[in-house]
C-alpha cells in the first residue's frame, strides 16, 4: 500500500549542521521548519498511519517557483517540463531532509529506505509530493 501526500511551499532541504563556540552542534533553524511542515503534512494526509517495518521505496517531486525574470516562452518550457532547475537545493539534500523528517512516523527508521528517486520541476504552485510505499 503507497502513502502519497504534499507538503506546500518551496522544496526544503537538509542544512549543514552548525556548531556553537563552545563546540555544540545544532540544526538551523529553517531545516527544523521544513522537517516540522514535513511530519504535519504527512500526520493530515494519513492519519493513524502506522510506521511501516519492512523495506520501503520513496519517490519525491520537488515543484520549485518559477523565476519572476522568465520570459513567456521560458516560463511555458518551464511549466513543460522541458527545462528543469539546477539550483540548491540538491537533490540528495531535499531527500534527506524528508528521510530524517519522517523516522518514526512513516517508517520506524530511514534505514529501512532501499530505493529512492528524487524529481526537480517548475511549478505555478510551490510544493514538494512524497511516495512512500512498502515493497
């Protein structure tokens, strides 16, 4: 069974870890917000899910907006599909953000992860779409 849902706004991605002066390491604050909007909307689309124990495939489409500076013919090739964003976040660093975000809530841990894929697009409408299913 595949769970589908959507996470609205821009494509979040895993920031690097930080380090206080005294040696501590913390996350910054906008992946901890993007990890938050990850668990809120996956616990709205599925509620009472719960966490799946064998291994799992995830897909995900990150719908980034498209540049106020492009043209009417750019903008359509966007919205086409036909050209795609190349910028941050990478594609590995959207993922993992999602994977972490998710431990214990659609999988008991991101280890149990053994097929991936990872899609970047223009889009009218910002979001992020995340297939999880048990294979």
């Amino acid at each position: 069974m595949a769970v589908l849902f959507s996470v609205p706004g821009e494509p979040g991605h895993k920031g690097r870890p930080r380090f206080t002066r005294y040696g501590h390491t913390y996350t910054d604050k906008k992946t901890v917000e993007f990890e938050n909007l990850v668990r809120v909307a996956f616990t709205q689309h599925v509620p009472g899910h719960q966490p799946y124990e064998g291994p799992c495939r995830v897909h995900i489409d990150a719908y980034f907006s498209i540049p106020k500076s492009a043209s009417k013919k750019r903008k359509k090739l966007m919205i086409d599909k036909q050209v795609r964003p190349t910028k941050k976040p990478d594609c590995d660093n959207i993922e993992k953000a999602i994977l972490d975000a998710l431990n214990h809530i659609a999988y008991d841990d991101d280890k149990q992860i053994v097929e991936t894929s990872v899609c970047k697009y223009y889009s009218d409408v910002p979001r992020t779409i995340v297939m999880i299913e048990e294979i």
